[in-house]
C-alpha cells in the first residue's frame, strides 16, 4: 500500500473513530461532572455569601468590640434586614454572649455542649444542620480578632431553602444542555476529520522543506564575528511508513542539526569572552547597533544579570531612561563621522541594575574597527561607596542624623531661599513650628531608644503631609518646622495644619507599645506677620505655644500672643506659688445611692484661691499644671487632704464614706504611686477600702503590661479604682475584662442627652447590663434632671452625681448634707450652691 492509501485508509480510519470515541466519552463524563459542580457551585455561592455577611459582620464586630463595644448593636440591625439571616449572636471568650439580635440574651453563658467546638479550634468553622421543620441552614461561627489574637465570636444562622430550589432547576436545565451537546459532538466529528487531515498533510510538507533548508545552510555565516564550519547536509528518510512515522524521522534529525550548530556556537563564545573575566569592572563589547556581544563577571556583578540575559541586547538595557536618546544619537554620529565626544573620556552617569534600581558609575568608552564594522568596548565601575562617602559628609553638615531631615543649619539657608523667591514674585510663604505634646513622657517612661524611633517615624509620617517642593526640618529635639511656598491663601496653611494634626494623632505600634501623642503647631505668614527670618521663626514659637495651650491644635500668630504668652508665664509662676502657699483647695462632690438616696461617697476636686482672682476652676490652670509636671504635687496635695476628710467624717459618725481621686497620666505612669499612697492612708489612719483612684481608659493604652502591674498593686493593697468617662475613648470589652477595676463612671455626654437620644439610652443600658456581669460598680455622671435621675434608677444604675444634687462644696458645707437623703424617688432633693459652677 502506498503513501497516498495509507493515509486515505488507515490514517482516517483511526482519526474517525478515536475522535468518535473521546467525543462521546468527554460528553458523556463532563455531563455527569458538571451537574455535580453546578450543584457544588450553588451551595459554595450560598456559603460564600453566608461567609461574605460573616466575615463583613466580623470586621464591623472587630471595631465595635475593640473601639466601641455598644456601636455593634447597629450594624447587626443592618445586616438583619436580608431574609436569609434568620440569627446572630456575638461571644466572647469565656463563652458569654455581649450582643445579639434578643438583647435579653446578654450576658448569657453557654454551655460546654453547644460552644466548647469553636474556642478549641481557634478558627472559622462552617457547619451544615437541619431546623425543627427540616429546612436546611448553614451555620457560621467566624473569630473577632484583635492583633492576631481572638478577642470575641459572632454566630450567623443562614436559611438555605432557596439553594435546594436552584439545585433541582440546575439539574433540568444541565441535562437538557448536555443531550444537545453530545448530538452536536457526533455530528461535528466528520466535519473535524476532514480539517485535521488537511492540516497534518500541511505540517508534513512543510517540515520536509525545513529539513533542506538547514542542509543547505553550509554556506550562511552565524550572526556573530567570525565563520562557523560547515556543516553536512543529513540525508532525507526514504524508508518511513506512514506520515506519521516520517514526522518522526524528521523532527529527529532536525533537533540533530541544530544541537551540532549550537556545539560550535557555544566553543566561539568560549574562546572569545576569557579574555577579560578576572577584571573587577565591567568590560563589555557591543557592535555598531549597541548590541552587547560580550560580557565579563566584573558586569554580572554590578549589574546583576547574566551572560545569557544579556547577550543579544541593547546597551539601552543597562541605562536609566534619561540617557537613552542620547545613546542613539552617539550611536548614530560615530557612524555617520567616526567621533563622538564621548570617546576616550571618562564620565559620570547613572546605570540600571537588574532589579530596577539606579546607581552611580563611572563610564570610559573606546571604539575598534574591522574591514566591515565599527565595535565599542566599554569600561564601568560602580562609585556607590564613594557617592555614600560624599553624601555622608554632606548630611553631617546639613541634615539631621536621626532623622534624615534638613537641621537646624539647612533650615536657616532653606528659609532664606524661600524667602528670597517670595520677595521677587510677590507671593507668599507659610512656616509652621510644630511641637509633641508630652513627648518628654515617652522619654522618661520607655526610654530613649523608643523615643529615637518615635521620632524617626513621625518624620516620615510629617514629611508625607507636605508637596515634594515643600521643605520639612528638624529643629532639635521634639520640634519640627515647615516652610510652605507660593500658597494662595493661610487657608492653605491652616488645611495642611489640620492634616498634620491628623497625622500625629493616629496610633503607633512600636515593639509591642501603643503609643498615642498629639501636637501643636504655630504658623507666620510671610510678609504679613514679618520680613524677617529670624523674627518669622520666633513669632512661630509664640503661636505654637499659644496652640499648647489649647492642646492638640494650631494657632495663627497675633501680636496680642506677646502678651499671652506672658500671661501664661505669669499664671505658670503664680502656679509654683500656690502650691508652696497652699492656695489650692479640695471641694467635694456628693455620690449619691440611687436606691437609697443617702450620700455614699465624694469625689475631691481641687480648686485654686487665686489671691486676686479669686476662686478658680481647674480649667484655668490645669493644662499649665500637666505641661510644667506641677500636677504630680497638685494630685498628692489632693490625695492627701481627701484622705484625711474622710477619716475625719468617718470618725464623726459616717463610716462607710469613700472619697475618689482623680489621678493624672503623669503620676500613674512615671511615679511610684502605689508607695505614695501606702504612705498617705498611714499617714492619715484611712483604711483602703474608703479610698477609690479615677483614672481614664487612654492611660491603660501605652505600656499596657506596666498598668496593669500598676493597677494590681492598688488592688492588692485594698484601694478600689474606677474608669472615669467610661464610653468616650476605647470601651473594649478585650481590655476591661482584664483589668483588677471596681467601678465604671459612664461620662456625662451620654447622660446629657438621655431622654431625647435612644442610642445614648442604649448605650448606658448595655454598660449596665456589662457591669453587672463583670460585678462592676456603675456611676453615672453629669446628672442634671430629675427624668435623668428616674431613669439611671430604673436601669439600676448604682451610684449617681452631678449638679441635680449639688455641684462641688467645701468640706464644711458638705457636712451638712451627710446622713440626710438627697434623692427620692419623687424628685425631691436637697442641693446647696448654684448649678452653674463647673
């Protein structure tokens, strides 16, 4: 039988009936499979939505619990809307429910049984279960995690009735589809015969011309210098049987030739690149086109590729995009004249490494010549060391060594420029004076290793809030400076103020401490405040430390803040005076019972006996107080006297008075507090218990593990503690549960605004409801009505305080309200003073 029977019989015969058969199979199987997957596809996309709802819920529940625990209730009425949520429960880890859909069912502990799976498993689990009519749900337990650790779970029922409804529509549609496709398979079979035939007869004539080609190429040089040996053409196959095994037969031979080509190329290469390998520089070769052609180790080293990745390539490849047309116009001048200025000199330009980063080199160029061709040798060595040395040198100068920021030296020169281009174009240019507030108590409390890298990362974080032509400096210290040029407005000044406040207020996580600072920036504007540098700057100081005073803001410069700031100085020294003279008094708040109504408690506040003031408020004075550290004596003053009150009134027929402390950030931190106050209850013959420390939630969030510490030897002595404001700063249940506390006090701006605002009304309820689980005293604050004061009664809220029943007193007209009720349930209550002292 011939070629050409061969293929009309055998050939055919086998394409017919093994395409036949493949069809039919992959048919009849992918029918099967993709019924499966499709029903498979339909519960995954109703589990993917189950999980979407969760894991969205999760995140929304995450912040809730970590920022806000009572802000949870909302987002879970949203997400309760779609049909198919049938439930959601919120646990923590100790298995108590902290908010669900039934807010009855707070503060409900599980039982083994239903919840011990997932705590164990530490993950998200998925479970598949029937209802009490034998409807399918899917449940989906999903972790609430706070820095990679479980801080709570939510629990979400999903209804699945709908998936087995698109599951039995799937399975009609799917094998009507698969029927058709299989009669379109069969049909389609002949037709593909035909084409594959066709195409195969195509490929075998076109490999035998291939193959006469590459024998007659003896006469072709490679496309590089110098002549490869000729090569014999192969004889042709004459023997095959069949198309097919000719194929083969022609393939091998083919690979045959062209590894024996690829011999002799490989021995040129080797021949002709040893020349230059032990070289530490690059030396490179490149024909008239700027293709490389040869290439040393010394380049592989600098620019990180090897031979193989390069040869063949432009030089271009090895040029940042600045250098590049320049390249090919001196490619193309040497071509046309034979010079280039950039022959036989050696230049500095910048390369580009494999990885995409650019460095310094050192470039010297030569040419060289054969009958036919101009080729380019090329010398390169990296200057990065060298570069690194000069800039070293230059920054010593100039530039702030933490940091990397312009100093105080290159900030003066920068200024001037500034200030120069301004007087010549006529516009006009802002500088900002930024301080840290309390940037001190992070050097004195974590050290000054920790306060470096605070600063180093709010120099990045600063530097980011400005344009590139903008300039930032460090001044020394915690004291940062911006120069803003041709703004339109001190609108401009003032939005890039506020940005940078912004900035300085968000958290920072620094080996394993949360800390959290604030700013204040004094701003000039050039040449409405001053012409001169010297005066710009330290009319800037005097606007920032106006901003200081406001805490956390800034403040434009006025000629009336010379006379501020002496005021400030004056009150600071004043301030130093009363605390030697004794001018500043303890004024005492009831805490009244809400059971009861009788005075179960007070809480000392200090007043200043100004000499020609007269009585001032701690608004007054105590920002000056907290910056001058003068508040750490000021609170032992007030701890000191409170305690002996008490004593005093207890031993005048009032026993189970306590008196609370507010303590400042300052003396819980960096100050041995707990020995403080052992010395003044034995000074004062008080026992612990009668002695409560307020504190608020932002001081437990630097150096946790050290509060705590704090906090557990208060409670080890019998000292109770209270969170003061409790609900306006973090609220999250993670930390509240570990902390040896005793009492919450739930700040007023919830309380004010009770009776007209649910959310507020919820809010207190579920703190309550919290409490009560974590066997917390409740205070609330700032009561000023009657409603109010009903209201906190009915939600058994333990203990409350404010002006409805007296604002503070001294100590003498205080004595007078002991052991009489001030509240009764009608409304009815004894108060002394005017509501409108704060």
């Amino acid at each position: 039988m011939n070629l050409h029977n061969t293929w009309q019989g055998s050939l055919r015969l086998r394409q017919t009936v093994g395409l036949s058969v493949v069809i039919l199979t992959i048919m009849t199987v992918g029918s099967f499979v993709m019924l499966y997957e499709q029903g498979t596809t339909i519960r995954q996309a109703a589990e993917a939505r189950g999980l979407a709802f969760s894991r969205t819920f999760a995140l929304v529940g995450a912040a809730a619990v970590l920022d806000n625990l009572f802000r949870i209730q909302e987002a879970m009425n949203q997400i309760l809307q779609d049909p198919d949520i049938l439930e959601i429960d919120v646990i923590d880890p100790d298995n108590m429910i902290v908010a669900a859909k039934n807010t009855k069912r707070i503060g409900t502990v599980l039982h083994e049984e239903e919840w011990i799976g997932p705590p164990r498993s530490q993950r998200e689990v998925i479970t598949y279960v029937r209802g009490e009519k034998g409807e399918p749900l899917l449940v989906i337990v999903e972790p609430l995690l706070n820095q990679g650790k479980i801080a709570a779970w939510t629990r979400i029922v999903f209804s699945l009735s709908h998936v087995r409804h698109a599951e039995l529509q799937s399975i009609q549609r799917m094998t009507l589809v698969t029927i058709a496709l299989i009669l379109a398979g069969i049909v389609g079979v002949h037709v593909a015969q035909r084409r594959v035939s066709s195409v195969f007869r195509r490929i075998v004539n076109q490999l035998q011309e291939a193959v006469k080609t590459l024998g007659l190429s003896q006469q072709q040089s490679l496309p590089r210098p110098g002549q490869v040996p000729v090569v014999e053409k192969p004889a042709l196959p004459r023997s095959a049987q069949g198309e097919f095994e000719y194929l083969t037969s022609v393939v091998t031979e083919t690979a045959d030739l062209l590894r024996k080509q690829s011999e002799v190329v490989h021995e040129s290469e080797l021949k002709y690149r040893s020349v230059a390998q032990s070289a530490n520089d690059a030396i490179i070769s490149a024909d008239s086109h700027g293709v490389i052609l040869s290439w040393n180790k010394g380049a592989k080293d600098i620019f990180g590729y090897a031979e193989e990745e390069v040869w063949g390539k432009p030089m271009t490849l090895l040029m940042s995009e600045r250098y590049r047309e320049a390249h090919q116009e001196g490619l193309k001048q040497v071509q046309a004249t034979g010079e280039w200025e950039r022959i036989g000199t050696t230049v500095e330009l910048h390369g580009l490494r494999k990885d995409g980063s650019e460095f310094p080199l050192e470039l010297s160029l030569a040419t060289w010549k054969t009958s036919e061709e101009i080729f380019y040798s090329a010398i390169i060595r990296d200057i990065t060391e060298r570069k690194q040395a000069e800039a070293r040198l230059a920054e010593l100068a100039y530039y702030d060594f933490l940091t990397g920021l312009p100093n105080r030296r290159q900030f003066m020169e920068l200024l001037d420029q500034a200030l120069g281009r301004a007087r010549r174009t006529g516009t006009l240019v802002a500088i900002l004076f930024l301080d840290l507030d309390g940037f001190k108590l992070v050097n004195d409390s974590l050290g000054h290793p920790m306060g470096d890298l605070v600063l180093k990362t709010m120099a990045t974080r600063l530097t980011g809030c400005v344009r590139k032509t903008d300039s930032v400096a460090r001044m020394g210290g915690d004291e940062f400076m911006f120069i803003l040029e041709k703004i339109s407005s001190p609108n401009d000044a003032s939005a890039v103020a506020q940005k940078l406040l912004e900035t300085v207020a968000l958290p920072l996580k620094l080996e394993g401490h949360d800390i959290f600072m604030t700013a204040s920036i004094g701003i000039v504007i050039y040449p409405s405040d001053d012409q001169d540098r010297d005066g710009l700057i330290q009319y800037a100081d005097t606007a920032m430390y106006a901003a200081k005073a406001k805490s956390n803001s800034f403040q434009f410069y006025s000629a009336d803040m010379n006379v501020r700031a002496a005021d400030r100085l004056q009150l600071e020294t004043d301030l130093r005076r009363a605390v030697e003279r004794d001018e500043l008094l303890p004024h005492y708040q009831p805490l009244i019972d809400a059971h009861s109504g009788n005075i179960c408690g007070v809480e000392a506040l200090v007043r200043w006996k100004h000499p020609q003031r007269g009585l001032l408020s701690p608004a007054s004075f105590i920002s000056v107080a907290e910056e001058t550290g003068l508040i750490v004596p000021i609170t032992e003053l007030m701890l000191r006297a409170a305690c002996a009150q008490i004593k005093a009134w207890q031993d005048g027929g009032f026993p189970d008075l306590r008196s609370s402390v507010n303590i400042s950030r300052r003396l819980f931190q960096y100050h041995n507090l707990s020995d403080m106050i052992v010395q003044i209850l034995q000074e004062t013959g008080l026992k612990p218990s009668s002695l409560e420390v307020e504190l608020t939630e932002g001081i437990f969030i630097q150096d946790r593990e050290r509060s705590i510490a704090t906090l557990q030897k208060l409670r080890d002595i019998g000292v109770r503690i209270a969170i003061d404001d409790f609900g306006v700063e973090y609220s999250s249940l993670g930390y509240l549960k570990h902390l040896p506390i005793t009492t919450l006090k739930i700040d007023q701006s919830f309380v004010r605004d009770l009776s007209t605002n649910p959310a507020d009304a919820a809010i207190i309820q579920a703190i309550i409801s919290m409490a009560s689980c974590l066997d917390l005293t409740v205070i609330a604050e700032g009561v000023e009505t009657n409603a109010q004061a009903e209201f906190l009664r009915n939600l058994l809220c333990d203990e409350l305080q404010g002006f409805y029943f007296s604002r503070p007193l001294p100590a003498n007209l205080l004595t007078q309200l002991l052991g009489h009720p001030v509240f009764r349930p009608a409304g009815s209550r004894i108060t002394l003073g005017s509501p409108d002292e704060s």
